[in-house]
C-alpha cells in the first residue's frame, strides 16, 4: 500500500509563512491534494491538482510538488487557518490520506 | 448548489447492523464517484471506499475490504454505508464525498458527516 508522511505538527507565528510537507515515494508523479478541517466541522478543499485553488479559497493557499515531496504553504497566516491539514492522492483506484498536520498560530 | 446531506446519529450496540445514506443534490448523481471516508475520534482521515451509481461499480480500501458494504440507489441520488455486524470499533465520524474524476480525482464536496457510536 501507498503511505504518505505528514509532520504531526507546525506552528506559525502570525502573518508568517507555514509550510506542511506531505512526503511519498515518487509523489511527484501523483496528483496531490489537500484539506483543511477545523474542529467539528467537514474537511474543506484548498488544494487540488497540486498547486490549483478552488474558488473562494484564498491566494494565500498555495501548493507545489516535486520528487518525494509535495508541500502545502500558507502565506501570511492568519488565526482562522488554525485547523488540522491533509494531504491526499489516489493510488491504484484507492484514495489515501496523509496522516494529518496541525497547525498552530502563535 | 451541489448539497451531499447525510442522515443523522447513529447509537448502536455491538453485533447490530446498520445502514447510513448520503443522498445528493444539485449534480448529476449517475456521473460522479461518491466516497466514503472514517474519521475516529481524534485521529486521521481513511478512505473506505468509492462508488460509481451510474453502473454501481465500486472499488474498497484493501484495510475496509469484506468489513463494510457501500452501495448505491441512482433512482433516488442516494449512497449508503452499510455494516451487517458492528463492532466497538466502528465508533467515528463517517463522511461522503463527491469525487471529481474530471478535474484531478479531488473529492471536491463533502456530507456533514454522521456519528456512529457502537457500545453495549
């Protein structure tokens, strides 16, 4: 099976740069995408495709992915981006999720 | 507006079967995949298992395989979760989604997700 390793955790200071990793063997070759779930709520999408925002999701979101490494990075954090984050990719017709990433703002 | 609403809380004991819907809206329900996706309490997200209602075609995580039953009724743009004997850990937050195969396999639009609680 295919697995995908996220950082338990970062943390941000305000108006600061977060960068979540979402490491996988050739992932490069894979469509990455990523969801934000705040607590008690539904994951929301604000990645797909890698690097494509969907609509009503900010510029600040934005995403790349090369190698064995796709990243999700949020620029200028504010505190209603304090949620958990994953990664997901399909894999032989099976989706499969990053184990999840919270993010902190300080 | 695409809507994907699921049916509500579900307390059941261990050995009780149980059947969930997420009925959708505002798409063309037979031409998208429709996921399911487990979230135990505190923990990660898990793919289950995704469905096709135009044909029923369905495609199980090799962890859900033999363990539940998605299923589908286009008639009525409805997709169901079933388990035939629950176990105490089968407790979570179970969520459908729409998958769009088109744009890049992302699944775009979520269910409110329903609670299922198993204990005796």
């Amino acid at each position: 099976s295919y697995d995908l390793t996220q950082p338990l955790s970062v943390s941000v200071a305000l108006g600061q740069t977060a960068s979540i990793t979402c490491g996988g063997k050739n992932i490069g070759s894979k469509n990455v995408h990523w969801y934000q779930q705040r607590p008690g709520q539904a994951p929301v999408l604000v990645i797909y495709r890698d690097n494509n925002r969907p609509s009503g999701i900010p510029e600040r979101f934005s995403g790349s992915n090369s190698g064995n490494t796709a990243t999700l990075t949020i620029s200028r954090v504010q505190d209603g981006d304090e949620a958990d984050y994953y990664c997901l990719v399909w894999d032989s017709s099976t989706g499969v999720f990053g184990g999840g990433t919270k993010v902190t703002v300080l | 507006e695409v809507q994907l609403v699921q049916s509500g809380v579900e307390v059941k004991k261990p050995g009780e079967s149980l059947k969930i819907a997420c009925k959708g809206s505002g798409f063309s329900f037979t031409t998208y995949w429709i996921g399911w996706v487990r979230q135990v309490p505190g923990k990660g997200l898990e793919c289950m298992g995704i469905i096709y209602p135009g044909d029923s075609e369905t495609r199980y995580s090799p962890s859900f395989q033999g363990q539940v039953t998605i299923s589908a009724d286009k008639s009525i743009s409805t997709a169901y979760l079933q388990w035939s004997s629950l176990k105490a850990s089968d407790t979570a937050m179970y969520y459908c989604a729409r998958r769009d195969l088109a744009a890049g396999s992302h699944f775009d639009s979520w269910g409110q997700g329903t609670l299922v609680t198993v204990s005796s």
